[in-house]
C-alpha cells in the first residue's frame, strides 16, 4: 500500500488514491473486528499519546482503543489537568512531549491551526482529532467508509449534509473528501449555518429540507454547534426541529433506500427523531462508530510504516 504521509492533518492535502488506500486497509480492520483476531503487532514498540484540549467520547475512546488493538503502548493525557492551565504554551508542551520521543501524537484542539503548528515542532507522526472549525479527517474517512460498505461505491452519489454547518469541521472534511472522489453534495440548513462563500466549495446549497433531500441517496445529520455560537443563529430548537429536524416525513423524500447518518453526539428532537436515529433499516449511525475504530487503526499503521522507513535512513545519517 502506498501512503506518502508524514502526518494526517486534514483531508485537503489527500489524492483520491490516498484516501482509497486507508479505506482499503480499514476495511480489513473492520472485518477483523468482527473476529476474535481482532488484535494485531502493527505499533508495537511504538508510543501513543492522546492529547485532547476539548471534551470527546467517541473519537478519543476510538483512538485509544485503535491503538492498544494494534500492540501500541497508548497514554492519554487529561489537558484540563496539565500545565496548560498553568500558563504553558502549546509550543512548550510539544516540546516537552517531544522530548519523551512518542511515536504518534493525537491531537484535539479548540483552535484551527494548532494541529498543524505541534506538527511543524515535533518529530513523530501526527494525527488530527479536530481542530476548531478547520478539519477532522478520521470522521470524515469513517463516514465514508460507512457509506462505500452501505452503498457498495463511493462515487457519483448524491450526499446531503445537513444542519450546522458553519460550525461544522466535520462537514468541511466531508466535503472536501466526497467532492475528491466525484460525488454530488447538497448542504442544507438555515442561512445563519451556511458559512460565506460556500457556494465556491463546488455544493448545492439549500434553505429547505424536503426540496434538498429530493432523492438523495445519504441524508448526513450534524449536530447544533452551540458552543461555537456567539449570537442567534436559530430562533429557537422547537422551531429548527420543525423546518430541519429530520423525520420520517422529510427522509420520504430522499431515495428509497436512502442512509442516515449522524457524526455524535446526536440532539434527539433537535437535529433528528429519536426512532428514525434507531432504525436499523435506515440508521448507520452505530456503524458509523464502529468504522471509527477500523479508520483509525488504518491511519496510525500507515503512518508508523513510514515511520519505521524513516528510522533506518536516519540511523544511517547518524
């Protein structure tokens, strides 16, 4: 398999081919998860540290689950009790970090950005867990790793993302990465969460739900990104339910056997009806979770390859 990466900061600097090859090798992963050989040696030797400024379930506990199931030894480290809060910098605890020599470096940060600047001051792999509004790529390739084992193809379909997505890093990676392999896109949410510019991004965009999700093939929920918001974007969730709740009567409207998906944690009865979020016919949402950890697994095991490449050309040069 052929992954060029040093890092995986987002899914912008990712060809197609790139972004084939991890879906691949998750693949394989998934399967194998489903088995009792679901343990590998591919990190062994190798140190994980987690380091996540903002409050996570899905991704860190999928990150550290992707690593011990592949031989890594996995730290993760609680930030609101570290030297941050007492006056640290970001550069100083990636220096810090990076003299302990970890292998691969998981990063959560509230700022678009960080991510990319701990990369430039450490000299292990990186891996971005979401950064600000900017980018979260292992969902993004998670989601469509969902959608390529639900449809049997991940090209020419057409995608609704729907909800926040000014807020949305999720909805940023996923554009990025369904436009690269050929698919129609439709956002659709209130004009108060849709970011200026978007229209450049190569999307449809629309104001009404039933017209967007006309025969669409994926219907993908976001969720209301309040801690993001600094002002009146909705006027109230009774009402945003109303116009962009997605229910029976608006998935009526999308192909027959249309997919729901939903990144977490869901606001049932704000972005989504909790029945229709369970539904098993229509609902990959627990897949969703599940592929998390098979992408992730994937990702780490492509980048400790080229770690491992690397080791011995430098072990020369000494």
């Amino acid at each position: 398999m052929s992954f060029e990466h040093t890092h995986l900061l987002g899914i912008e600097p990712l060809a197609p081919h790139d972004i084939t090859t991890i879906l691949d090798l998750a693949d394989q992963y998934a399967d194998r998860g489903r088995s009792a050989a679901k343990y590998g040696t591919a990190l062994a030797g190798l140190t994980q540290i987690n380091m996540f400024f903002e409050n996570s379930t899905r991704t860190q506990a999928s990150f550290e689950l992707a690593g011990k199931r592949l031989g890594a030894d996995v730290m993760s480290m609680a930030m609101q009790a570290s030297s941050i809060n007492k006056g640290e910098t970001l550069i100083d605890t990636a220096m810090t970090l990076n003299a302990m020599h970890p292998d691969l470096l998981v990063v959560r940060h509230p700022h678009s950005g960080a991510v990319d600047l701990l990369a430039q001051k450490v000299n292990c792999a990186v891996l971005n867990a979401g950064d600000g509004r900017h980018e979260h790529p292992t969902q993004a390739l998670l989601d469509a790793l969902t959608i390529r084992r639900a449809k049997g193809r991940l090209h020419r379909l057409n995608i609704a993302i729907c909800g926040d997505i000014a807020h949305s890093r999720v909805a940023r990676s996923n554009i990025i990465l369904l436009g690269k392999m050929e698919n129609r896109i439709r956002l659709i949410g209130p004009p108060t969460l849709m970011p200026a510019g978007i229209a450049e991004f190569g999307v449809e965009v629309y104001d009404d739900m039933k017209q967007g999700l006309e025969g669409v093939d994926v219907v993908m929920m976001l969720r209301l990104q309040r801690e993001r918001m600094d002002g009146g974007f909705i006027p109230s969730e009774r009402e945003y339910y109303h116009r962009y709740g997605l229910d029976a009567e608006k998935l009526a409207h999308a192909a027959p056997d249309a997919i729901v998906m939903h990144p977490g944690p869901m606001n049932r009865g704000v972005e989504i009806d909790g029945e229709l979020a369970d539904d098993l016919r229509r609902s990959v949402i627990q897949q969703q979770v599940e592929m998390g950890v098979a992408v992730r697994m994937a990702a780490m095991d492509l980048l400790a390859r080229n770690l491992r490449k690397r080791a011995p050309m430098e072990s020369v040069m000494a």
